[in-house]
C-alpha cells in the first residue's frame, strides 16, 4: 500500500537529514510525500511557525516525518511551542520512544562497553507533566517572580506506563521508573503510586523505581542493568539525550512521537536538534534521521522495510567510508546515506 | 580557633562515613562536635524526624555536618522534608556546591579520559525552584491529577547565578548555565534572563547558556569542555550526580550546603544517599564525606587543614589498599579512612 506523509524539513540539519531519509525510505517503500515549509525562516517571513490551520492540513495524513525546528535569532519557546509541542499535544502523541543501541564501527564514550551493555528505550511521557502552559511571572525589579505548574494526570500517567510494560513485555526487558519522589514532593510521588498500580497488572515483568539523580549516574556506571525507561516528560527528555550520548552520540538516535491508538497520525523526529553550528556544510549524520524514518515504517506495518533499512546502516557503518565526522569518519550527509542505500 | 560543629550522621552508611570523617578531622584541627541523633531511625520512635526546635537547637552552632537520611519504609518525602530541606531553607543554605576531580587510582567510567579533562563544579540553587511546596491533588480515580508549582524569584536566581561567577573568576574557569527553555517556557526563561543580566558584571568570565538534556550529553562527550556549571534546584540535582559519575562515582563526591552570608550555619554533607543496600557492611567509601569534611574546614577559615586533607586522600588513594569496593578495592570503611590519617 502507497502511504501519504507529512513532510516537515524545519531548519537547519533538520532539511539536510530529512532528505537523505527519504531517498533512503523511496528504495523500500511506496511514499508518496507531501512537504511543508514550515520553519523558523517562516516565521521570519510571516510571523507564525505554521498557518492557523497547519494542524488540520496534517490530520488527514498517515504519519509525519520531521526534521528539526530552531534557529538563533527566533526564542526557542516561540519556535517549538508553534509547531512541535502543538502538534505533539493535539494529535495525542502521548509517548515519544527513543531506542539506543550502539551501532557498529561506533565507539561508546564509556570504556569497555559492548553492544550487549548499550541498548535501552527510553519512553517518554510526551503530552503533559514539567512542559506546562500553566504559569507565568508577576512583580517588579528585585522581587519579580515565574512560575510554572507541572500538570500530572492518572489517565496521562498511567497510558504511558501501561505503553511501556507493553514494550518491556514484548521485547523480553525490565522497566525502570524515573521519578524524584524525594524532592518533587507532589506530582512525582504520584507518579510511583500509579506506577505501583499499573505494575500490579504486568507481575511478570520485571520492574523498579529508580530516582533520577541515581539513574542518571547509573546510565553511565552501569547501563547494562537497564531496558525500558519510562519518565515524564523533562526527565525523559534529560535522560534520552544521555542515553543516546552513551550508546555513541546523538547523531544515530532515532525517535517517534507516538498516538498508539492512531486516532491523528503520529510523528517521527530524529532525537537532535537543528544543529545551527554545522548546518549548510553537508556534515550531519543522517543516521539518527534514517533510523527515525524506519520507526515510521514500522509504525506504519511495513516490518520489513524498517529492518531491512536497520541492517543496511549496520552493514553500511561497518565501513568506516560510510561515517561521518561525529563518528570519526569523514562521509558527507549525502555519502553516509548513499552508502546506506547502497546496502540495502 | 576551636570549632563547634553540630553532627547529624542520620541513617545508613551516612552513620558510618561521618564517624570517619570527624576522625580525619580530629587529625588536623581543633573541634568540638555535638551528636544529633535525628534520622529515620528515631522518626519512626518518636513520629518527628527532628524535635520541634531542632533549628534553634543548630542554629548557634558554626557549621553541620550530615550523614544521610533516608530508610526503606519511611518515604523520602517524611525523611527529606523533616530535615534535610528544612535546614537547607531555614538557615538559607542557597547555594549547594559540588565539585568533583578524578582522584589518583580512581577510574573514570569514560574512555581516554584523563584528570585534566574531569574537573567541574556543579554550582546548584538550593532553596527554591523545582523543589517546592506550591502543590497538591484533586480529582477521583480516573480524574485524580497532581500539580507542582516550581517557584523562581530573580533575587533566588541571581544571588546564586553571582556566586557562580565568582567562583568561576577566582578558579579561572568558564561558567556555564542549564536551563531547558525550550520546554519549560515561563520559569527557565525567566532564569536565562537573569543569568544573562548577571553575566554582564562578569565580562572578563567566559560564559555561555545550554539545554540542560544536551548538557547531560556533554558531560560525557566532552567533559573537559566544562568547568562552573550553574543550574535550578533539579537540574543541578541531576547533573551534579552525573558530574561525579563521569569523574568516578559518588564514593568520592563531596557537597557543600552553603549560606554565604554566613547569616546561618551551613550544612556539608556528601552527595550520595544513606544506601540502605550496602549499609552496615563497613565496605562505604568514607573519601566523599572526608573531603566534605574539608570543605566544611575550608568554609570555617582552615585552608590549610582542608588542603592537607586533600592530600592526604591523592596520596592514600594512590595505594590500591586504600580503595574500598567501589573503587575496585577491597578496604573497609575504616581501614580506608585509616589509610588517609595515616597519609596526613
Ligand atoms: C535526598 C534528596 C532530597 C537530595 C536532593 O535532591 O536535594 C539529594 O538527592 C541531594 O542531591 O542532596
Ligand atoms: C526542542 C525541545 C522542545 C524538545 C523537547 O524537549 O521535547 C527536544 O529537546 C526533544 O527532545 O524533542
């Protein structure tokens, strides 16, 4: 079946690795694209990230595939909160799984780490939590203040960790909870009770709650003791980036902005950011960016061409011709990903 | 000049690391300690971690060294919010400060990572921000939800963004400050905004602004790239454990509880937990709270009694009889605080 796709190249490595993905997604599947220029340099020129109507142009499609938005010069909070946290939110993608797993010809910052020790999944509660509009500021001079409301749901809470014991289930790994119940006294106690409660209904998986100072150092110190992840949705974030960062960088970790009940289509964005300090110089990885496009085929039941493109990274990164600099080769975008296709 | 230090060793191995540390001072410095017995211990005899005039009863003294608390069976937020947090606000402890250094002997889990690259002081605020009162529940079953309200005020903000600068001028290192305002869109702006206000009295300081999720990256990317980090009550949580990952564990990583003003005592306790799973064993490596020890010296005007401490512990620690488990060794608690006065 042709499925129809929402493309969003953004700015920055953002434009760069979402080409190359979907050159890479043209030799196994039937896509036909559809792309939009929304972006910082959008804004720029119209004073929106995308028009008032931008998310019901998307509603129809299967899955949209994102490159990365920001850029200096245009507030982050304008930026993200114009286009990804609105679309994250109004499409339901309430989990964003972040894999790792360390790839061939690529080495860990940790010493003496396999590939057996560094592989985990990050899921991150992707709709509620720290990422509030609830807040603002108030005073004046020495005594102006911000606040800001962390929002936390049982039904928000507990869709995601059910997501997560699922995942854990079905791929044979135990499930830590992060939380720091001893500082965040209201919303992250309340996390571990409906962890606990969720937890009663899968006994055969393994599971723990871990605070997230601890897991942080652990990630580092022994991240062979960890599969599954599940976190709100600023400690998953803090803690996908470090999980990436210790299975080889963040320029081969992949991510996808999850609705599993596929009421709106989900979105499939690459862990990294626009990357302004090497953007236009054909460097980026395109890994991180070609990996994500293999969930969205995944997520859209087309198995074997997710995997198929999985082990053609893999043989393709054997080769150190096929690496770019982030991972001490010397391979453009455009050669890393050439190679790619060529091992398919 | 004769010192009075109030001691709480609380629970776990923080009872037997304390007892090392006032050995170790007791070798270099004049001191008369006082012995609180507050823990979790005599929480659940007597239902109150400390009685209620336990801050008058610290208040006269010079400083306070803290074991740890915690215990399984009394939730963090009893034990933590019934003394910890209570001293560190009462007597305005607003800056915790936590370097760490890779010791002579002590392996960093990084790959090719030497001393010069693994020096960092995480500077963290200690008495507002994320850590906060503002909060509560509502709703019934599939309806409950659980808020928190983290609290920035700009005279909070900037008293410790200042002395991270300080610091930074005094150590010649650069000042970086985390913040995830792309996500936290009214409080961490807000600190951004501060931090750059601040920054401007500090020209001759090297600083720079980063995402906190791309900081925990590069702690372990780059660490030798980072010198002050200043950040939020949470996020210097996070990344101060993180920092003494990289640089060889929370075995070695001492912090500072610090009230500047010197208007109230201030608190030195190391920044590991009372770790029940090891506690009574006799196998806790006792340097994290020794060297926390000396900085308490440093802070009360006896520069040169914490510097001989310090020493003492690279020279010690260079004898692999002297490293307890966690450092690869097989020393006791004692044998190994033993080996540092012997050192001394
Ligand atoms: C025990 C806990 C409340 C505490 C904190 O988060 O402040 C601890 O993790 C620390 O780092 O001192
Ligand atoms: C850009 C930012 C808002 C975003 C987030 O924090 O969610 C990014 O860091 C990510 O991890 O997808």
């Amino acid at each position: 079946t042709r499925h129809r796709i929402a493309v969003i190249p953004g700015d920055g490595i953002g434009v760069e690795v979402t080409a190359e993905a979907i050159r890479v997604v043209d030799a196994v599947a039937d896509v036909e694209w559809t792309s939009f220029d929304w972006s910082c340099q959008s804004y720029l020129d119209t004073g929106k990230m995308m028009p008032d109507d931008g998310l019901e142009q998307l509603r129809p499609f299967d899955a949209i595939l994102l490159g990365a938005v920001g850029y200096p010069g245009v507030p982050d909070h304008i930026s993200l909160w114009g286009l990804l946290i609105p679309i994250r939110r109004a499409f339901d993608q309430y989990v964003n799984v972040r894999p790792v797993k360390l790839l061939p010809g690529v080495q860990s910052p940790l010493r003496d780490r396999t590939a057996e020790d560094l592989q985990m999944i990050v899921v991150r509660e992707n709709s509620e939590g720290e990422y509030s509009n609830v807040g603002g500021r108030q005073g004046l001079g020495d005594y102006e203040m911000a606040l800001q409301t962390a929002v936390f749901t049982r039904h928000g809470v507990e869709r995601v960790v059910r997501y997560a014991f699922e995942l854990a289930r079905q791929q044979n790994l135990p499930v830590c909870s992060a939380t720091k119940s001893n500082g965040i006294v209201h919303t992250m106690p309340f996390w571990d009770e409906v962890f606990q409660d969720v937890a009663k209904e899968y006994e055969d998986v393994p599971s723990e709650q871990c605070l997230a100072d601890a897991l942080a150092a652990r990630m580092v110190m022994a991240p062979q003791t960890l599969g599954v992840v599940v976190a709100s949705n600023l400690f998953g974030d803090l803690l996908s980036d470090l999980s990436a960062a210790v299975a080889g960088g963040l320029g081969i970790a992949p991510a996808a902005n999850l609705n599993p009940q596929r009421t709106a289509p989900s979105m499939f964005e690459a862990v990294h950011g626009s990357a302004p300090d090497i953007a236009g110089k054909g460097i980026a990885n395109p890994v991180a960016q070609i990996l994500t496009a293999a969930m969205m085929l995944d997520h859209l039941g087309e198995t074997q061409a997710a995997v198929a493109i999985e082990q053609a990274i893999e043989r393709a990164l054997a080769d150190p011709g096929a690496r770019t600099p982030d991972l001490g080769g010397s391979a453009t975008t455009r050669g890393s990903a050439d190679a790619i296709i060529a091992a398919l």
